[in-house]
C-alpha cells in the first residue's frame, strides 16, 4: 500500500510536473525568448552572412550560434554535477548588458548589441545558476560575440592600410621577379593586366577567421598554461599579411607570364588559403610545442548539485527585466523613426559666386541619408565638383569624402587647415592636394553642426554619436567638399557653398 502511493506520489509530484519535466518553469523561459528575440532581432541579418563571404568586416554568423550551443551541449554532463548557486552578481552583467544594449540602439552599432548579448547571457547563467557555470561556460559565451562583426569604420580603416602594404610589397617582389609593375595606390599595372588589390587580398579575412578557430583550439585541448600561448594570436596578424603578399606576387607573375588562371574564382581565393595554412603549419611546426595534457577540471558530486533548473521567481524576475529593456529599445527605435521621418534636406544652390550649376545628383533620401554631387562651370574657369552629405538615419555615419579620391588611386601628397569667415561664424576646413600620375586635384572639405565644426570625420561621428546617446537622435552634420583642379577657385567656391549651408543649419 504504501509502495502504492509512493508511486502516486511521484506521478503528481507538483502542479505543472510532467514527466519529470516542470512546464510552469517554461513559462518564463519562453517568455524570456521573446523578449531576447525582440532586443536582438537587429542581429538576424548576421544570421544569413556566410564566413569569408566577401564583406570586409564578415562575422561567423550562424555559426557562432550553433557551435556555441554545441559545445554547451557537449558539457552537459560535468554541468550536471556543477552546483546551481544562483549569485546575486549576475545582475551586474545583466545591467551592464542592458545599457550596452540601449546604447547600440541609439547608435544602430550592431558589434554593440553582440557584446550585449554576451552580457546578458553570462549574467542570466550567473543569475540563475552560479559563477561556476560562467567559469566553465566561458568560451560557448565569448563566441556568441563572433555573431556579429566588428564596427566596419574600424575594420575597414585596418584592412586598407594592409591593402596598401600588400600592394607596396607584391609589386616590389613582382619586380625581383622581372615583371615590370607599376603601382596606383592599391592598382597594380602589368603589361596585359590591371590588378586591383582590393579588401579581400588584404588578410583580415584569413586573420578573423584563424582568431577565432585558435581560440576554439585553445579552450578545446585546454593546456595547463593556456595563458602561455595568447603570443600565437598577434602572430597571426602579420602571418595574414606575409601570406596576402605572396598570393598577390603569385598572381601577378603568373598573369605577366600569360597565366590567367590565378585570376579567377575558386583559384584566387584557393591560392591564398593555401600561403596562409601553410605559414600557419610553420608557425606550430617549429615555434610551438603544443601541450595536449588537459587541466584538472573541478567537478563536483552529484550531491552537490541542485539541478539544472533554476527557482521559477528567479527566472521570472529575469524575464522582467528583459521586457523592461525590450520597451525601451522599441521606444529608441520608435524616436529615431520619427525624428528621420520629419527631415527635409536643403536645397541645392544654383549658383557660388561666378560658377552656376550645370548638373545636380541627390541619392539616398530612401535608405536614410542624403548625398548631393553637383557640378558647376564658369566662363574662363577650371570645372568644380561639390559633394554634400547628411547622415539622417542613426545607422548612417558622416562621409569620409577624402575616401572617395583614394578609392580611385589619388595619393595625398599635402594637406593643411584653414580658417575660413562665415556671415555666422568661423570654420575651420581641411585642404587637402591629391595626385594621380600627372593629374592634381584640389579637395577642400569641413564638416558642419549648428553648433559646432570639424574638419575630421571621426571627429564628427564622436561627436553625433554623443548627441545620439544623449537624445536618441542627432541634429544635422552636414559634409561639405568642393573638389577641382584650380586652388583658388576651390577655396572661393567653398567659402560659398560653406555659407549657405551654414545659413540653412542655423535654422535646424
């Protein structure tokens, strides 16, 4: 009899248990999925990307995601014989994810919102099971970042400058080799063959890729002092560049020498995997001496643990307080919506002083942005060309107009800063000489708040991304460039086109 209602006892062990399993525990982990999946839905585009895609700043996309939980899935057992301890610091992590998260809406930064997620995952582990889950679970956390890639600003400036490397070193070698190159900028010139060494044959793809999987070998083969070993990941760097060097040298030879195959797909890319595996292989062949012996992982008894489900108020004080930032994300986004969709961009003028305006283009109005290039003549001057910019959406930055010209091989050869006198005010612009063989051109560039003037653009962004933070929007930074073949005729026409913006972003 008792025996009996032992069994019975055990069949309804509590309201909601079913099979063991405690479905009113679902409740706030669905409801907690929902709220993760409204905070970072801006993230599903990162889903689709394919590593080693093309983009320049490519993230492991989906990845990330389901190795992560593949190698949460592989801990399974030693994490049942992890104490559940929840700990009151997790809340640190989950508030410090929360404002990261409100401030990667306000300035539409993705990388943000992946550090976020890192934060709130690490401390929803912390919160509902413990420190000893997040020391054990560090890496399936860390990758989670590796959703998202790098802010593009940062990686493209890096990536450019190793393009120019490459291209300086693989035309200096295609020379040793008896190839008569002449170098652009980042173009390389050969008898038959113009080559062009774009983002790709930089080496960030293969250095952010090879990141991430000696990451995964470290945390995989865990050496005693795994410390030890982080010398390997700056290594890398220069072995992307060394590897992209050869690649485009290979290329370059073997198409001087009627060989064209290299220059086409799946060839190309195979020929520079290839230059990179293998000084990879060098490195651990002969640099390092790898420790398989693993370390002594704590684990702990089966009495200890309390099982893997956390106490359903803790869970549902943290579904709350994922909804609480659900609401404002939806808020910020909302406010940006409706700040974007009251601009009304400025009129183009139809004359600077002597110059009248021959041809206007303005692009952009519909994916938040606004970029106007016009061109003025005048009788017995040099052609003008002037460039304007506002970035209406938070997810769009100031221009880097000076790119423009170095993305068509143009070298900077001079720059200097002037002061130029408005009716309103005194601005400082950046004037800048460019040179392409025996072309020079003259680029006079500012960039203009109602309240304020930079010549940079970083400085710009900084400053708009403070006013973002702040307010959730920002007020208009308007890029101003005149670009031409004549000095004084750059400067003047700036000085002009420079008021009349400043007369409309007065009234802004």
């Amino acid at each position: 009899m008792k025996a009996a209602e032992r069994e019975s006892g055990k069949a309804v062990s509590g309201a909601g248990e079913i099979c063991g399993v405690d479905w009113l525990w679902l409740l706030p982990f669905f409801a907690a999925l929902i709220a993760l999946a409204v905070i970072f839905n801006p993230l599903s585009v990162n889903l689709t990307t394919i590593p080693l895609s093309g983009s320049t700043n490519e993230s492991l996309g989906v990845f990330a995601l389901l190795l992560s939980g593949w190698l949460v899935w592989r801990e399974r057992e030693r994490l049942k014989n992890l104490p559940a301890q929840p700990d009151a610091w997790g809340l640190v992590f989950l508030l410090l994810g929360a404002l990261v998260a409100i401030a990667g809406y306000r300035l539409v930064m993705r990388f943000a919102l992946g550090v976020a997620l890192v934060l709130i995952a690490t401390g929803a582990v912390w919160w509902l099971w413990g420190r000893h889950w997040v020391r054990h679970l560090w890496f399936p956390l860390l990758l989670l970042v590796a959703i998202v890639p790098l802010p593009l600003d940062l990686v493209g400036a890096i990536a450019f400058r190793m393009q120019t490397i490459v291209a300086r070193y693989a035309a200096f070698l295609s020379g040793l080799f008896g190839v008569p190159v002449e170098r652009v900028g980042v173009t390389l010139n050969i008898p038959g063959h113009v080559i062009q060494v774009n983002e790709a044959c930089s080496g960030w793809h293969s250095f952010s890729a090879a990141f991430w999987l000696f990451l995964l070998l470290l945390y995989w083969q865990r050496p005693q002092r795994w410390w030890q070993w982080l010398w390997v990941i700056p290594v890398l760097f220069p072995i992307a560049i060394v590897s992209n060097i050869f690649r485009v040298t290979t290329v370059v030879v073997s198409a001087a020498n009627g060989f064209d195959l290299l220059l086409r797909s799946p060839w190309h890319e195979m020929l520079g995997l290839g230059y990179f595996l293998l000084l990879v292989w060098l490195l651990f062949r002969y640099a390092i001496k790898w420790q398989s012996d693993e370390t002594g992982n704590v684990v702990f008894s089966a009495t200890e643990s309390k099982g893997l489900l956390p106490a359903r108020s803790r869970a549902w004080q943290l579904t709350g307080l994922l909804w609480v930032v659900a609401g404002l994300v939806l808020w910020t986004g909302w406010q940006m919506g409706r700040a974007a969709s009251n601009f009304k961009p400025s009129e183009i003028p139809k004359q600077l002083g002597e110059w009248k305006l021959v041809w206007e283009n303005v692009e952009g109005l519909d994916d938040g942005y606004w970029f106007a290039q016009a061109r003025y003549e005048a009788k017995g001057q040099p052609p003008l060309q002037v460039l304007l910019h506002i970035p209406i959406e938070n997810r769009h930055r100031p221009k880097r107009l000076l790119n423009l010209w170095l993305g068509q091989g143009y070298e900077l050869v001079g720059s200097e800063t002037l002061t130029v006198d408005l009716p309103h005010r005194k601005i400082p612009a950046q004037l800048v000489r460019f040179a392409k063989g025996q072309e020079i051109q003259f680029v006079a560039v500012t960039y203009l708040h109602p309240k304020r003037a930079v010549t940079s653009p970083i400085s710009a962004r900084w400053h708009r991304m403070q006013e973002q933070l702040l307010f959730g929007v920002s007020k208009p930074w308007l890029a101003v460039g005149v670009a031409g073949n004549d000095e004084k005729a750059v400067i003047k026409a700036f000085k002009n086109i420079a008021a009349e913006m400043d007369t409309w972003l007065s009234k802004q």
